[in-house]
C-alpha cells in the first residue's frame, strides 16, 4: 500500500475487497456485507486512493479485478481468515456445550425433522438440549428478537436481516385410508387424475403457509380439489383418513414419521415440482460458534 502508515489504515476496508473480489459485483458485496450499495461504494474509494490503482474495472457483465487487485486478493484473503480465527473460539468442544437451542417448526417439521436433530444433538452434544416453538404470524419477530435460533420454513423465505439455506426439496404422496373406495387402485398404482379429484380432500393448513404445490400443479391443468376438511396438524388429517372417503396429498418425509398402518400410500397422478424447504436464521447470530456448529448439524441430520 504504497508508503502509507498502516497504523492509520481502516483495516474494515479489506471486508470490502474482499467481498467485491468474490462477488465481482458492489451490490452483492452490500447484500452479503449488510451494508448499503453507497457505503461499498465510498470503501472502494478510498481503497483505491490508498493503493493507488482502480483495483476494479467495469466489465460486460461483472467487476474485473485490474493486475494489481488479483495481486493482493489471496493475501488479504488468508489475512482475513487468520483475523476470523484469532476471533473465534480457539477450541470449540461440542461434546461439553450445555445449551438450549430453540427452533420454530411446523407440525411438519417437528414430526419429520426434528426427530433426527434432536438424536444428532443427543450424540454429538448430551448435555444441550432443544426447545421447538410453532411457527406462526409472530415468528420471524421472535427469530429478529433472538427468542429462536433458527426456523424450519416451507414457503418463501423472508428478506431483509435473515438468511435462508435450502435444506432439500421435498416430493409428494397421496394417502387415503385402507377401506376407502378406491384404496385397492391406490395399491395397484392406478388411480387416475378423474379419481383422485372425484373425493374430498383434506390439507393441514398452517399460519404464513403458502398455497399448495398441489393445488398449484392442479390449476395449471385447468382443474381444482374439494377441500372437504382443513386442519391445523398433519397427524389430525391423517387420523381423519380412517375409516372415510377423504384423500390426503402429504411430503413424503412425513409418511415414515406418521407410523400408521391402516393408510394407503400411492403415487400422485399428476406432476407436482418438488419443494425447497429453508433453515432461515438472523445475521446477528452469523458469529456465533455454537449457533454456526448447531446449523451444520441440522443440515446434516436433515440431509435427504
């Protein structure tokens, strides 16, 4: 940096490289940085006067970096990632964290998720323990307030402080009780779109949940579903099946969860797109050790 005093060098400034360097792009920097496209943009100038280099010039469709910020762009990267090491825990043992994690989950979530989190965090971590809460109009209020650590989510995911992984894309079954009119087709694996739309229907509907793939995938073939009964649990829609001539459209994870024998499992007869299903966490929790370690664990013990 020329002969510039470091001593009087904001060394906040190298964040900002190193994000434009990775994302070749100011606006991607700001987002990732939590940082308005105008302050990015001002850090760059002032980078650039103590380096004395544009360091970035406009391509035809991203930021290219000029000889001299390719030059300096892994040692101020390995400088970063020294300086990320020096702040965190030097040792994280997990096997003698006593914490309590809270999760906002659906009926969905806590019946085909949370299950193998909780066995997974028994194995890794036995003295931490988890709290779910049920999702509902107030919970990304309590995720920004930090009353949760993270949310199971299976519509769109929210903006602004949080952040959304995709977990996995989940597929789709009918179910329909063992003496239902058309459960001897749904064990041949025949009944077709004209049956399958001929009963009722019963959904689990829950607060902030978006329209089905299901009825979605129906509305682009021109037809629609009578929804004879709606509730607000997947385990009180499939012990409505028994012994009625309702059909249930369910996420396939759910059905080993649900452990029922007197159900009828068959394919959809119609295409439905597999559904992403999110991890949505705040920005303010990104440094913390054990909230970091406890993501990954989800992720893997939810990994299809």
């Amino acid at each position: 940096m020329n002969d510039m005093n470091i001593n009087h060098f904001d060394l906040n400034l190298l964040v900002v490289f190193d994000a434009v360097a990775r994302t070749r792009s100011v606006s991607r920097a700001a987002e990732e940085l939590s940082l308005s496209q105008p302050a990015v943009s001002h850090a760059l100038r002032r980078l650039r006067e103590a380096m004395s280099d544009p360091l970035f010039v406009r391509g035809r469709s991203a930021l290219t970096l000029t000889p001299r910020a390719k030059e300096v762009a892994r040692p101020i990267a390995n400088i970063l990632t020294e300086a990320r090491r020096v702040f965190a825990r030097s040792q994280f043992d997990c096997a003698s964290l006593a914490r309590r994690f809270r999760i906002g989950a659906s009926d969905y979530a806590m019946m085909a998720l949370v299950p193998g989190v909780a066995r997974a965090l028994r194995d890794s971590a036995p003295d931490s323990d988890i709290e779910v809460a049920p999702v509902g109009t107030d919970t990304f209020d309590r995720l920004e307030a930090g009353d949760l650590d993270l949310v199971f989510w299976g519509a769109a995911p929210p903006r602004g402080p949080f952040v959304a992984d995709e977990l996995f894309r989940e597929s789709f079954v009918g179910l329909i009780g063992a003496r239902h009119p058309l459960a001897k087709a749904a064990g041949s694996g025949s009944i077709d779109l004209d049956q399958f739309l001929a009963y009722p229907h019963i959904v689990a509907s829950f607060p902030g949940s978006s329209r089905s793939p299901v009825d979605k995938a129906l509305a682009d073939l021109g037809r629609a579903r009578r929804i004879g009964l709606s509730t607000p649990s997947f385990a009180a829609s499939v012990a409505a099946l028994r012994d009625s001539d309702l059909v249930m459209s369910a996420p396939s994870r759910l059905v080993p969860a649900l452990a029922v024998s007197d159900v009828v499992e068959f394919v959809l007869p119609l295409s439905v797109p597999r559904h992403p299903y999110w991890l949505v966490r705040h920005r303010a929790g990104e440094a913390d050790t054990a909230a970091r370690w406890f993501r990954e664990l989800v992720r893997r013990a939810t990994a299809p």
